[in-house]
C-alpha cells in the first residue's frame, strides 16, 4: 500500500492501518532477541520508509505542495538525511556486533540442555507441534502471525531434558530487503542441536519444491551444519501419501519423519528419532565441554 492508500483507508475506517511489510517488520521485532537481530530490523524499516519520505511529508502538510523550495521539499531533505546518517550508524555497529559474535562464539559451548528448534515456513504446524511437546496450550490458527513472541519450554524424551524453540517461520513473498532481517530472527534458534524443518506436505507439489529448497537454501547460507536437520512432512493427515513419497523421494530426502500435529500421528515416532540424534549430538558436545 502506498502512504497515501493507508492515510484513506485510516482517515475513513478510524482504525490504524499497517500494510504487510510493516507488519512483517512489527513481528520481526518483536521475536528479536538479540541485538544484532534488532538492528537488523532496524535497518530494514529505514529501507521501508526511505521511498515513502516524499508521499508522507506530503500528507503532512496537508494541500500544500511540496514543490521546489517549499517547506515540503525542506521536511523531505531533512528526513532523508537523517534516515541516511541512521542508517550509517545500524551499519557500523552491525559490523561491530558482527566481530564480537565471532569472538564469542566458542563461548557458548558450555554446559546447557540440549536445544530443538522448530523451522519452516509460517502455518506448517510448528506451534501445533511445539504445543504437543511440550504439553502447552499456546494459541493456533489459520492466521499467519499467531506466533508473537520467542518461546523456548523444556520438554522430557526418553529421561533427557531438552529445550524446544518456536520461530516466527518463514514467509512467502518477503521483500528482499528485508531477508538480512529475516535470517536474524532465525539465527538464535540455529545454534541449537537439532533443527526440525516442518514442511507442510498437504499443500501442492509446486509450492512443497519452492518452499523446501528455499528453507535449505536459507539454511545452508546460515552455515547450520545439515547433519542437525531433519525433515518433517507435516499435516500428513491432509496429503496424498503416494504423492507426498514420490516427491520426497525425488528431491532425494532419505528418511523424513510423517507427522500430522494436530491429530497427533507420527508423533512417538518423533520423539523416538530426536531422542536417537540427541544423544549422538550430546556426545559430541560433551568431549568440546570438558576441554
Ligand atoms: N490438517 C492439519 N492441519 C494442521 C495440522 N497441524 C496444524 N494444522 C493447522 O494449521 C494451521 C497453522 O498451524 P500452526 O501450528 O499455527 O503453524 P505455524 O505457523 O507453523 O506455527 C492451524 O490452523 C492448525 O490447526 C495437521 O496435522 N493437520
Ligand atoms: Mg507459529
């Protein structure tokens, strides 16, 4: 929506309006959890609004046009300068923050639960799973941003206390300047052991293709290591099971895990394969942790 678009639609509903990329931008801060991630965010909502300077100061003032030499023109310049010197500063201290992540990165490595981190793309039943582990009763939906603040909650599988994290998920058509923002939502929760990417196999092939190599992709530039990831063909219940192992089969995905979260199938299957890769992962850490 243009600024214009949203001062109308405001002006003659009486309700705040926010279009789609403000609201994408809205949610993305609020499950920010570090502060490389915020500034990310930051950054991005500069670039939302440095095309909407010259609409806006326009709606500002009213009739008046904001033509060469006029107090519009003045607002105009004056803003622009200063989303550009704010965007200088997010620059600089990203790299700052970039370096001292680096440098502590071998830190964290101490003694900690395991951690599982529910992935994919936003409605593929990563809250209706992370409900079902963990026994909580967090609210669910058709609406894409149910999921509104970072929520990590321990869970037991085979007498191993782990933690498991919900992510805001990956959204369809997201402008491309707001990926960097993106990843920074995700990066936290990709330090953990195990990621469980969660594909939603009720939906078509087409879209099962583009969104499962999207998520690698992301994934692989984030340097998760692939030995931590597995595949879940969530809602299974609502997909064609020969279609679903053909595709899969194709795209080369040895051994996903059949998992429909609302009804609860597949899911001791689950549980039994976190348990097996956990304690390889834990095994692996336990040598690191005692150096
Ligand atoms: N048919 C079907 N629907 C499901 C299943 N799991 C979740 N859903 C529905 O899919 C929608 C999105 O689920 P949610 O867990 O919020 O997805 P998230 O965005 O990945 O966290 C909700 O309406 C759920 O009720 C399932 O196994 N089968
Ligand atoms: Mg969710």
């Amino acid at each position: 929506m243009t600024p214009k678009q949203i001062y109308n639609l405001e002006k003659t509903t009486g309700s705040k309006v926010v279009d789609r990329e403000r609201l994408i931008l809205d949610l993305f801060y609020t499950r920010a959890t570090t502060s490389e991630a915020k500034l990310q965010i930051q950054l991005a909502e500069i670039k939302y609004e440095l095309p909407r300077i010259r609409e806006n100061a326009r709606l500002l003032i009213g009739s008046e046009r904001p033509g060469k030499g006029g107090s519009g023109e003045y607002i105009v310049d004056v803003k622009f300068r200063d989303l550009k010197r704010r965007m200088g500063f997010i620059i600089n201290k990203l790299t700052e923050a970039r370096r001292k992540r680096e440098l502590y990165h071998d830190q964290r490595l101490d003694n900690r639960m395991p951690i599982v981190s529910l992935v994919g793309y936003t409605s593929s039943g990563k809250t209706t799973l992370f409900n079902l582990l963990t026994l909580e009763r967090k609210e669910t939906s058709e609406n894409l941003f149910t999921t509104l603040s970072t929520t990590t909650r321990s869970f037991i599988i085979g007498g191993q206390k782990l933690l498991l994290t919900d992510t805001v998920g990956f959204i369809r058509r997201l402008p491309t300047y707001m990926i960097e923002a993106f990843k920074s939502t995700l990066e936290e929760s990709l330090q953990a052991d195990m990621i469980l990417l969660l594909i939603d196999s009720s939906e078509s092939e087409d879209e099962i293709r583009i969104k499962y190599y999207s998520c690698m992709n992301v994934l692989e530039e984030l340097n998760v290591d692939k030995e931590k990831i597995v595949i879940i063909l969530s809602k299974i219940d609502n997909a064609e099971f020969d279609d679903v192992k053909r595709i899969f089969t194709e795209l080369n995905i040895l051994d996903p895990i059949l998992v429909s979260p609302k009804s609860g199938y597949g899911v001791n299957n689950l549980r039994k394969s976190i348990s097996r890769k956990i304690l390889l992962q834990v095994k692996k850490i336990q040598p690191q942790m005692s150096r």
